[in-house]
C-alpha cells in the first residue's frame, strides 16, 4: 500500500548534496495508488492489539538537528528499540535547528524511499503537514516526538511529558529557587518551536497565579537551539535587565549556554537558571554552584516509545485514536485526545541525585 510521494523525497539525500539538487530530485511523479486513497483507509481503519508486530521494517528518525546531544540520545534509544524489534533504523535531517525547507526536503526523501514509518521532531507545527499528508497517503505511519505537528499530520504524537506539567513546573522550580520575587526571563529556542511555544504558554499561564505576584517576566529570548547565540542572548538579557534574577531556558542547548556563561560572570549564584537539561551537559553547573536544580525526561526512552509506536502503528496493533493501548517494552500505554502519547513525569536533577544519571 505504500507508494512513493513529494513528501520526503529532498531531505535524506547524502551529505554533500546540494539543496538544489534534492529539490530536483523531488520534482518527480507520485506514483498513484491503484486501489483507494490510503488517507480513507486510515481514516477507517481498526486496531488490531492482538496483531503480531512486524519485523524486517524501515523507520525513519528525522530530528529538528543531527548532531545535537539531545537528539542524538534519543535516536540512539529508537536505534536500538528498532534493534531488538527486528526492524531498520536510519536518521536523515537537517543540520541547523531552524531550516523548516531543509526537514520538508527529508519528509519527501523519506516517502520516495518508501519507509514503512518515520519519527519526526517538527521545527515549525504546519510547514511539514503537507509533506507529511503525502507520506500517510502513501502508506507510510508517521509518529511526531518531542515536537509536534498538527493532529491531522501524524498519527501520533510521542509527549516527553505532559506539556502543562514542563511549562509549570519550571515556574515553580524557578519561582522558588528567587523566593518568588524579581524579574525573570525566558531563553527559547526557535520562535516557531512547537514544543517551547506550548510549554511558554503554561509558564504564563502559571504566572498568573496570585502567588507569583511579585514575579515578572520581562523578555522572551531565542538562541534558536544555537550554542553561541543561546550564550549572547544570555549576555545581553543580563545587560538589558540587570535587575534580573532568574532564566528558565526550556531547550538542552540553551540552558547549559547560559550555565557556561553564567559559570563565569560576577551574576554565578546570584541569577538563578533553571529549565530543560541532561545531566552530562548540566553536572559541572549544579556541582559549581550556577544551578541549582533542572529537569527532564530520558531522552532514550523518548526515542524507544517512539520507534516502538511507530512499529505498533505499522503493525495495524494501534491506530492512533484515543483509546486504544498498546504495550512498548515493559510498559502500557494509552493514548490519549488527539494521538497523544505521554512518556511520563519530568524528572528534577539536582546536586543529591545528578550522579545517578548518564546521559
């Protein structure tokens, strides 16, 4: 059932090929399907949890950017998911963490490779929807992770967490980290990111409590999952705001920038940071004394319970409608409104238990 389409077929092209040359090379035809439409047969499709899973199968990993720590843990952790269920796993993306044309050009690769499924982090929530349509009219399961699309552009989404609890939890972490009084700041990532627009707008939301009176948020900064620009954002909110007393960076890239910056400057244990972490990047940081306590989920596991729904969709055990369960390793899940799948709680690192984490 699965046909080639213009949906991946410019974006996992070997490296050193051209931009221009992986458009050209999805200017071609898509090949039709001779039997109905697959949107309709996904559309009328029933879940099977009975059904055997499926072995011999080619997922596709597209993060918002190879070579980012992050991502690099959590397509490890579908790389080695996809190992143990018999099937193939490939990464293909783009190298900056803002290049939307760049991830649309590696959807339309991967549908013209005719991969079973793929796992996409989207970088902008509607620039990959037709792209992604395309692949699912041609057969191909698409899970989003860590960053999603809209619902009718995948048929599932994998949450790291629920995204209320990220977006509140780091004003509590933070708010009590300043003794709920002073000026803070948020450092994001791309102004188009998905993920850090949601959790941004339940840190407001939080702030509105009464309890936060005495807490303002003065600026919202975007390194754009950058090292050197996540630094100088951090530089120059310190040098517009120096009454500021906290940072919440809700991106791994941006909070250790600030933590490197912070390291060094007079403002070390007297701005307050916090947000989303790894361990390895942040234990120098809350060793030292610049960081108090951050959180975040396992990024392997994020990328197991990605690969391992994209194998149970591909297998016809689930569909992605609310409801329907499923077991990925050891663990049963629900999905929940809208294809939602939740990996679970953040963890809060700290000094007592950051040595008990590795990755």
């Amino acid at each position: 059932m699965r046909k080639s389409s213009l949906r991946r077929a410019c974006a996992a092209l070997a490296a050193g090929t051209s931009f221009a040359l992986a458009l050209t090379a999805c200017g071609g035809t898509t090949k039709n399907n001779s039997k109905s439409d697959d949107s309709a047969a996904t559309s009328t499709a029933k879940a099977n949890p009975n059904a055997a899973l499926k072995k011999g199968l080619t997922v596709g990993f597209l993060p918002k950017q190879v070579n980012n720590p992050y991502f690099t843990s959590a397509d490890k952790g579908g790389e080695k998911a996809l190992t143990e269920l018999g099937s193939k796993y490939k990464e293909v993306g783009p190298s900056s963490a803002t290049d939307t044309s760049g991830q649309v050009s590696y959807v339309n690769t991967l549908t013209q490779q005719q991969v079973n499924a793929m796992a996409v982090s989207a970088q902008d929530p509607g620039a990959l929807c037709t792209a992604l349509k395309t692949a699912m009219k041609n057969g191909i399961k698409v899970v989003t992770y860590d960053s999603d699309t809209k619902a009718d552009c995948r048929n599932a989404f994998v949450s790291q967490a629920s995204a209320e609890d990220l977006g509140r939890t780091e004003v509590q972490l933070l708010a009590e980290q300043i003794g709920y009084k002073g000026e803070i700041a948020i450092l994001s990532a791309a102004q188009t990111a998905t993920n850090q627009n949601t959790w941004i707008g339940y840190m407001k939301d939080e702030l509105k409590d009464p309890k936060y009176k005495n807490v303002k948020l003065v600026k919202i900064a975007y390194g754009n999952d950058d090292a050197q620009q996540s630094f100088q954002q951090t530089q120059g909110l310190l040098q517009q705001y120096p009454n500021l007393k906290g940072i919440i960076s809700p991106t791994t890239v941006g909070i250790k920038a600030a933590a490197q910056y912070l390291s060094g400057s007079k403002y070390k244990g007297k701005v307050k940071l916090t947000g989303l972490g790894t361990p390895n990047d942040m234990r120098t940081y809350v060793k030292n004394g610049t960081v108090e306590a951050f959180e975040l989920w396992d990024p392997a596991k994020l990328g197991d319970l990605a690969a391992r729904t994209a194998v149970a969709l591909a297998s016809g055990q689930i569909t992605g409608k609310e409801g329907e369960t499923f077991k990925a390793g050891s663990t049963e899940y629900t999905i929940g409104k809208d294809g939602v799948i939740t990996l679970g709680k953040p963890t809060v690192f700290n000094a007592k238990n950051i040595d008990q984490f590795n990755f």
